[in-house]
C-alpha cells in the first residue's frame, strides 16, 4: 500500500502531461458544444490575424485549392448558392465575396455569437450590393438539421469537421442539403494531429470512407496547411442542362 501510494503523484503527473496538451490541441472541443462556443467566443476578438500567418497567405494555394474548385461548381451563376458552415470570422463568404465572378448568395453558420458578431461587423464595410447577398444564423452543427433539401451548389466547411463528435448525421444533412452535382468543400486536420480527434473519423481513410457510405462521389484529398487537408466530395446528379455532370473531375485535376 506504501508503495503504491508513492506511486500516485507520478501517476497524475504523467497522466496530466498526456490530458493536458490533448485538451488544448483538440481546442477542448470533448466538453461539448457549450466548451467550443466559449472557446471560440473568447477567440473571436483577434480570431482575424490567423489568417495573416505566413501559411494562409500563397494566393496561388488559395486560388487552387478553394477558388478554382468552388469556381467550376458555382458555374459563374447569379443563381448560386454556397452554405457556409461553421463560418467564423467569414474566411470563405469573404474570399468569395471579393471575386468578381462570384455573383451568388451566402449563407453562413456558426456556434459562436462573438465569431458571428465579428462577421457581421465585417460585412457591413462591404457595398450593399455585396452584403446583401449574405445571410447569417447561429446554429451548433452537432445534430444539426438542414432547413432546405437540394439548396446549395457547395457547402464549404472549415477547420469544423473534427469538433463534430459524430460526423455521420452531419456529412447526411450536407449530402441532402446540396444540389444534385454540388460540391462539398470541407477540411480535416492531417498528420499526427488527425491522431488527436481518434473517435472521429478524422484520418484519411476513415474519412473517405465514411464520406462514400453516406453517398458522396469522387472523394479527394490535398494539402493546404501544416494543421490541415482540403477534402473534395461531390454528390451525384446531373448539371441543369441535363448533362451529366464532370464538376469532379475537373476539381480533382486542379486540386
């Protein structure tokens, strides 16, 4: 009994040094919806200059593994619709926003209301015959449900997937939400750091697979970040014209 009572404090010491960084690299998205929106919340004020960091900012990187994708599956169309999930700040409504091809409307989601507040006060800088094309809600996307069936021609989520603890009911609702031949447009964390969301489907393989049973096509992945993959996964359909569509394949020659 002495002995093991010698033991304890190294034991939780150990224990901690291995619970600790887990907690704060999965952002400590295992305490639930309320923990993450606290979190992001607290985060939003200067939440922008990430996206200052030298990673983000190749405008080569971003044309081809975000615009040129979202490009050939919106078709320039006045008509588009993009779903932006888990919104943030606005990274993609802003990117999209700020190219002259992109004529459509947003709706963008979020947990966080500081996240949502910051966004919003963004928006308002913007001319009104771009603001106007952008709606915005609160929504938590753990059990969300889509309020529109075949809406959107591309939902776009990132750096969300892996705070979902079960990505399933999530990657239904996107599936159901798109047009027929839209494209989902989403990120996972890679690498060692995929390891860290282990009951989430975060590793390549689990992802792709979990993304074809649901009923998505033509699923692929590319670099973008040191933190994080792109993923590509289109839903079958055929393009309005009655064609049959090619958006998948023409997205993963230019990813």
């Amino acid at each position: 009994m002495l002995l093991a009572a010698s033991w304890t404090p190294w034991i939780i010491a150990a224990a901690a040094a291995i619970v600790i960084p887990w907690l704060l690299f999965t952002e400590f998205s295992y305490f639930g919806a309320g923990s993450i929106r606290r979190v992001y919340n607290g985060m939003s004020r200067n939440y922008n200059k990430k996206w200052k960091r030298k990673e983000y900012q190749s405008k080569e990187l971003t044309s081809r593994v975000f615009l040129e994708p979202l490009r050939k599956a919106l078709d320039d169309s006045t008509e588009a619709r993009v779903l932006d999930l888990a919104c943030g700040t606005g990274r993609t409504t802003f990117l999209l926003l700020s190219e002259a091809w992109f004529q459509g409307r947003i709706h963008a989601l979020d947990l966080s209301p500081g996240m949502l507040a910051k966004f919003r006060a963004s928006l308002k800088k913007l001319p009104t015959e771009k603001s106007e094309r952008v709606s915005s809600a609160e929504a938590n996307l753990i059990g969300w449900t889509a309020k529109e069936e075949a809406a959107f021609d591309a939902v776009v989520m990132l750096e969300a997937s892996e705070f979902i603890p079960r990505p399933a009911p999530l990657m239904t609702e996107v599936l159901r939400t798109l047009k027929p031949g839209g494209l989902f447009l989403m990120t996972k964390p890679r690498g060692w750091l995929a390891w860290m969301y282990f009951s989430r489907k975060q590793r390549a393989g689990q992802l792709r697979a979990l993304l074809e049973s649901t009923g998505f096509q033509n699923v692929r992945l590319t670099p973008w970040s040191p933190r994080h993959d792109v993923v590509y996964a289109w839903k079958a359909g055929v393009a309005q014209d009655g064609q049959q569509t090619n958006q998948a394949e023409a997205a993963s020659a230019s990813a």
